[in-house]
C-alpha cells in the first residue's frame, strides 16, 4: 500500500473534473493516505507546483465547472528531459503513484511518464468529447451536451420565427459525438460530423425543396472537424437564398456546473482510481462499459481510436 499519491488534470478542462479529483483526494486521505495537487497538468509537474492537499482543499468545488487546479498546454514535457524532469519532482516530495485526469493526449502523457518507470499511473477519462477507447463515458461528456441541448432549443424559437436556417457549430475535432448525440436530442434536420461524409449541393436542393413544401424553419448542427460552420453556413445561404444564419458556441460548451451524471460517474471513479494507485495498480484507465465501471489498459486505450457508433449516424437519417 502506497503512502503518497498525487493528481493532476490535464488538457482542456471539462465539467466533473473537480468532483473526479475530490473523490480522489477524500478517498486518499479516508485511507491514511498523503495526497498531493499538481497544478496546471504537465507543465507545473516541470515546475513543481506540487501541493499537499487535504480534505478541506476540496470542499465546495463539487459543484464548480473547470478544474480548481487548473490546465496548461506543456511542449517541455513532449521531451524525454521533460519527463524526467518532472518525475524527479515527484520523487522529491516521495510521492509514489499518480492519477490523472484528462483526455486522449493527457493520457498519452501518462504512458510516456510511465515508461520511464518508478512509480504506479491510473488514468480517468476527462473530455467533452467523449472519444477516449474503452469506455462509453468521458467526465463532462454530459453537461456538455446538454449545453448545447439548450442551446439549440433557444435557437429553434428565432429561427421558427423568421423562417431561417440556423447552422451551429460545436466542438469536435477528432470526434462528432457531441454533435451528433445533441443533432438527435435536438432534433436536427441535419448533423454533419467528421466521421460521415455529407454533400451539400444535396443537402441544399433538398433543404430548398422543404421550405417551398412549407417548412418553417431547419436546424443543422455541425462538428468542427467536419467543416467551418461559418463557410457551411455561407455556402447553404448562397445556394438556396434562405435567410441563413451561424452560431459557433465555442467554449461556453466547456463551462457550467457538472450535470448530476457528471458529478455522480467522475466520483464514482475518482474512488475507484485513488484505490487502485495505492494499491500499487499500474497503467490502466477506469471508465463505464454498459453502465458499469471497467479497466482499460492504458496503452491500448491511448493506442486505439474510439469510432462514432454507426447506428447514431443512421438514426439521424432516418429522423431528419
């Protein structure tokens, strides 16, 4: 059984974060267990901006979006001395084993420190885009889409109004899951992701056709790996002269309280995690499989790419 640990967040910051690392940090310390912060991910692991944390530094963050320890972007640690630099920080405040909460390339981080060797990695998935292998859930996956649930109903009323197209543009580079599972819930008439290809010359002649049929209004929701909202948006203006309209909504879809899911699952496994590393477990990553928390190794889960479930991409075209 280990005797000091420590957690970091890394990456973009995604709702249920804190909630993850409270759970990590109360469980630690309900086991006797010393407990450290590493704030702003990889980059203050180089500075050593490592701080012992107890069950009052996490008091009222539950609730709170972001992450109280913050996130920053670190070349420096791309580099093998990066690496052992930061793991001779580690080491110099004893610390034994660490948790890490992130996406896809924090992970990776994680592997890399790993095969440096020293001490036992635990991994939690930590994105909004829910695209980490392995597991059906990612922390701040559902408040995220919920954000965008609600903002596509607010946008549905205007463009109702004025009988607009209105094209919102979300986050998802890699990954439509967000577009996608928010284009269904929301009732899109189309949903473009960069996992599915799309003509818009077709798309345009049929949205033309709609609104000549009396249609009042369409929604399209689309991923940002799958185009520019913007250009997407000028292009359906130009070739079906309907009043068109864009909204990106950006990072707002990052921020907000956590939904209950988020703060119930991030704890759920930030318990699961902190038992683990102290128990000496090494290189796997925790997340839920058909509503039930499962390990993954973290290699397979860093080396493999998570695909978008085809059947989603057939439903929105049977209910556009």
């Amino acid at each position: 059984m280990l005797k000091s640990i420590a957690v970091l967040t890394s990456g973009g910051d995604s709702p249920g974060m804190n909630a993850a690392t409270r759970a990590v940090v109360r469980t630690a310390v309900f086991e006797g267990v010393k407990v450290w912060g590493i704030y702003n991910g990889y980059q203050g692991m180089i500075e050593d901006d490592i701080h012992e944390l107890t069950s009052r530094s996490v008091s009222d963050i539950i609730q709170r979006g972001g992450t109280f320890l913050g996130t920053a972007r670190s070349d420096e640690f791309r580099t093998e001395a990066g690496r052992k630099k930061a793991l001779a920080n580690l080491k110099s405040h004893n610390i034994e084993g660490l948790v890490i909460i992130g996406g896809d390339g924090s992970l990776t981080g994680g592997a890399l420190l790993s095969k440096l060797g020293g001490m036992p990695i635990v991994g939690l998935p930590g994105t909004i885009d829910n695209d980490v292998w392995g597991t059906d859930y990612t922390i701040g996956a559902d408040t995220a889409v919920n954000t965008i649930l609600d903002a596509i109903n607010k946008l549905r009323d205007t463009a109702s109004s004025h009988r607009r197209i209105i094209v919102i543009e979300v986050m998802g580079r890699k990954s439509g899951w967000l577009a996608m599972m928010s284009g269904i819930a929301g009732g899109a008439e189309y949903i473009l992701v960069p996992e599915a290809k799309f003509n818009i010359d077709q798309m345009c002649q049929d949205l033309k056709k709609s609104y000549t049929s009396g249609r009042r209004y369409s929604i399209i929701v689309v991923a940002e790996g799958a185009g520019s909202g913007i250009e997407i948006g000028k292009q359906i203006g130009t070739k079906t002269g309907i009043d068109t309209r864009v909204s990106v909504l950006g990072h707002i879809q990052r921020g907000g309280s956590p939904s209950v899911e988020d703060r119930l699952k991030a704890s759920i496994l930030g318990e699961r995690a902190a038992l683990a590393v102290i128990s000496g477990v090494s290189n796997v990553v925790f997340g839920f499989n058909s509503g039930k928390v499962v390990s993954i190794d973290l290699f397979d889960s860093v080396n493999n790419t998570k695909t978008l479930d085809p059947e989603l991409v057939r439903l929105a075209r049977v209910l556009a």
